[in-house]
C-alpha cells in the first residue's frame, strides 16, 4: 500500500520494467551554433551555482531524486445497538487481544493513519530507490519506523528489487493507499495481502513488464516491524496479469495470483513444544477502532497457501473490479483435518465529472482520476461515486450452534459488508473520502475442549456455540494530502 504519486517523468524512471529516461543523441558541432566565449563561461557558473545532489561515496552519486511525503488522516463513527451485560451480550472480538468485550462497544473517534515522509530517484538509467519513513498509526503513537527502502535494477523488460517493500500479491494489493475507492482494502485482498506481503516485507522480486502484461515472482521473509516472538518467514508469491484495450474506451483486466508460505513463524513458550501459527483475523474494514470481529485464532501449521483469481473492466468513467481467493492451511500437530477458507469482493465506481481512472501497466492496477478543472483551474474538481460488496468465510467444519467447537474446527466467523463511497478530488494531490458500511458478522463462540475459555473465564467466554457476531453500520471519512 505504499506507492507514492509523483511526477510522470519520475514514474517513468522507478516503475519495475518501465522505460527509463534517456539522453538525446549527441549533436555534431556546428559553426553556426557555437556559443561564445563568453556565454560558454556564464553557462559553466551557472552549473557551479546548482545544488548538487549529495553523494554517498567518491564514486557514486544518489542522481536525480526528491523528497516527497503524505498523509491520511481517518475518522469514524460506528453505530451498534447499546452495550449490554457481558453474560446477556454475547457480542466479542479478536482472541487473546486485549479485551475482547471492546466489540459490544467499538470506539468513534480519528487518527493519523499514514504519514510518510522519505524520498526516491534514480541513478543512471537502470537503478532506482525508495526510502520512507511512517510516523503515523494509532498503536505507534507517534513512533517514527521504516515503511519501505529498496533499491532496483531495471533492464527492459526485466526488473529486479531487493529490500523492504511491498510485494506484487494481488490487484487490490497492488492498488496504492490513494487510490482505493475505500478506506481499507477488501478484507479477503487484505488477508491475502498479509500473507507474505504487506508493507515493510522483507524480500526480493523479480518483475517482467511487457505491452498488455505483467508477472512477478517474489522470495519475502518477515516484516520490518515483526515482533521478537516471531522468527523469520519465508514464501513465495506470484502473480500474472493480461490486460486488453480497444481504442481509448474499453479495457479488460484479467489475472492469477498465488503465495506459498514455506516457513510459517514460530513460536517457543515456557514449559509448551515449539508452535508454529498461521492466524487470520481483520477489522470490518474501518481501522479507526482496531478490534478483529472475525478471527480464526493461532493455527500451528507446516504451510499456507492461497490461490486468487482477478477480473476488471473500464469504459471511459466506468470501472468495475473483482476478486476471488481461496486459502489454505496444512496443519502441524495432531489435530485433525487441514482448514479451508474463502473470501471475495466485487467493486466499482463511475466518476461523475467525466475523468478516467488510470491503468498503470507496471503494477497491473487502477490509479486514481487526475480531475480536468480542479480548483484554482477553473472548476471544482473530480467527484467519483463508489460501491462494493466483500465477503469472507473464516469458518472450516464449525459444527453446530449451541456446541462446542468440533475438533479440529474452526470459527473464525463470516463477515459480509456492503458499501458506498463518495471521492472528492480538488487538486490532484488531494482526496476527500466519505464511506457508508453496513457490517454482518455472523461467528460462534469459538469455545471447545482443546481451549474451554477462549475470551478468559467466564461471564467474558460465552456458553459454548452461542451467536457473538452482530449487525451494526460506519461512517467514516478520510482526509488525504501528497507533496
């Protein structure tokens, strides 16, 4: 989630497989456009006068590069039916996460989302690099962290990064923080995302960019910012795209993505054997209150794996855009059976004031419209209207309401969310957002004989099998600006 809008020449320069800017040819001298003496000497002091990019060396210079910063700042309001008993309200959150009660009472309020700061630029014609830094995100307080550094090498069509960044995984994944239709990605792309990709992953990609194609192949370890009590991951993601165009009108987008964790995390606690858990849990994608409502807990497994599968399609200031994923966990240990989830989501916007949203090949995903009269050129913008409808299914052999969690079951919960956006764009580097959610929880009490009391001791654990999904709505608005 972290590309960065810059100016087309310097897109041109860092995008993977994308054409670098190359020198004129030489021209042959002529008499008659010599310079003078003179001019000859007034030129030369004024290349003297110019800042000079800082070098890190005697032999290498950082070349052509920019600062360049943003910032999203979110808010939110989430309306649920009133807070009861908690052995009458059997309304819960995420697992071992702090207090699980917050979900019969999630918080209003705003944050400071993102805010990155850092730069990138290019050396020579081939090597480009990107270093940013966040200092936003409710649970850092403040706490400046690094977002992404990576540095590439790019021979057309070929490209290859190395660092920490966010791996090619699917085309939501792929779609840049200022322009998705909402303020959080779709909860399946997301878990898809977060596994083995993700901001801030460790790792290498090598990138084919070709006319109408995309494909890439990536080896990522862990996150920069992963805790002490995980030692490195290792997976593989892949991910191919074909895009067709007729004319300026119409645009088919089509796609396959795939990630294989090889080597999940692990965990070692006193006095229990060595686990190693894959976890899939998520907010109702509104991050302003940070309780999971579907989570599927700590599963000690040998692998992971997830198969996507993308479509998209533009007229002028139409678009539509889906995906579809299916994941999968071997399990390690002696429980029974390997889990089987499933998650989608189908979007789309129409842009009012006539623009387009713009395809960038080297990424396989949308970019938002840049607005034809924005304010202070003679208009009011861009304004785009926005839908989208997700679901995802965290739940494998869950067994029946009123009972304990079968063994070898899992209810992480189902989680359907159908909303509307509305996108005001004034100038290009900013972005109004106003999003409407309406959230469907349905998940039972997780408890069963291998953990009796999941939430704690009761009244916070439930009687086993009861319903603690709910019903509830969001609005929420984002306030974004670039520079």
């Amino acid at each position: 989630m972290t590309i960065i809008a810059t100016t087309s020449a310097l897109l041109a320069a860092t995008a993977p497989g994308g054409e670098a800017a190359t020198a004129p040819p030489p021209q042959a001298p002529s008499s008659l456009s010599a310079p003078s003496p003179q001019a000859s000497l007034d030129e030369a002091a004024e290349r003297a006068s110019r800042p000079q990019a800082p070098s890190l060396d005697l032999d290498f210079r950082l070349g052509a590069w920019k600062f360049h910063g943003y910032l999203q700042y979110d808010g939110a309001a989430y309306h649920q039916d009133a807070e009861g008993p908690p052995d009458s309200d059997f309304r819960r959150g995420g697992i071992g996460l702090g207090d699980p009660l917050r979900a019969r009472n999630l918080n209003d309020g705003s944050y400071l989302r993102r805010a990155r700061l850092g730069w990138e630029g290019t050396h020579g014609e081939r090597i480009a690099y990107r270093a940013m830094f966040e200092f936003g995100d409710a649970d850092e307080a403040g706490e400046a962290r690094i977002a992404e550094v990576w540095a590439s090498y790019n021979w057309r069509p070929y490209s290859i990064r190395i660092g920490a960044f966010s791996p090619p995984t699917n085309m939501e994944g792929a779609t840049s923080s200022d322009s998705t239709l909402f303020l959080e990605r779709a909860t399946a792309a997301d878990l898809a995302r977060s596994l083995g990709g993700g901001d801030g992953r460790i790792g290498v990609t090598v990138r084919r960019v070709a006319p109408g194609s995309m494909a890439a192949v990536s080896l990522t370890g862990p996150q920069l910012d992963s805790g002490e009590d995980y030692a490195p991951r290792a997976a593989i993601l892949g991910r191919y795209a074909r895009a067709y165009k007729w004319r300026s009108d119409y645009r088919l987008h089509f796609g396959v993505n795939g990630t294989l964790v090889l080597t999940p995390a692990s965990q070692q606690d006193a006095g229990r054997p060595e686990r190693f858990p894959v976890r899939f849990l998520s907010t109702p994608e509104i991050d302003v209150d940070d309780t999971p409502l579907i989570d599927t807990g700590e599963i000690d497994a040998d692998q992971a794996q997830i198969l996507g599968f993308e479509f998209a399609a533009q007229r002028k200031n139409f678009y539509l855009q889906a995906e579809a994923f299916l994941f999968g966990v071997s399990r390690h240990g002696p429980e029974p059976g390997d889990p089987r989830f499933s998650g989608f989501y189908v979007q789309g916007s129409w842009i009012l004031t006539g623009e387009t949203r713009r395809f960038d090949q080297s990424l396989a995903a949308f970019s938002f419209p840049k607005p034809l009269a924005p304010i202070g050129g003679g208009g009011w913008g861009a304004l785009e209207v926005a839908f989208r409808f997700s679901a995802m299914d965290l739940n494998d052999r869950e067994g029946a309401a009123g009972q304990p969690t079968p063994a070898g079951g899992v209810r992480g919960g189902r989680q359907q969310i159908l909303g509307a956006a509305l996108l005001w764009y004034p100038r290009p580097r900013v972005r109004l957002m106003a999003n409407y959610l309406h959230v469907d929880v349905d998940r039972l009490n997780p408890s069963g004989l291998a953990d009796p009391d999941p939430f704690g001791p009761p009244p916070a654990t439930p009687p086993p099998g009861v319903q603690i999904g709910q019903t509830f709505d969001i609005l929420a608005v984002r306030f974004r600006y670039s520079f």
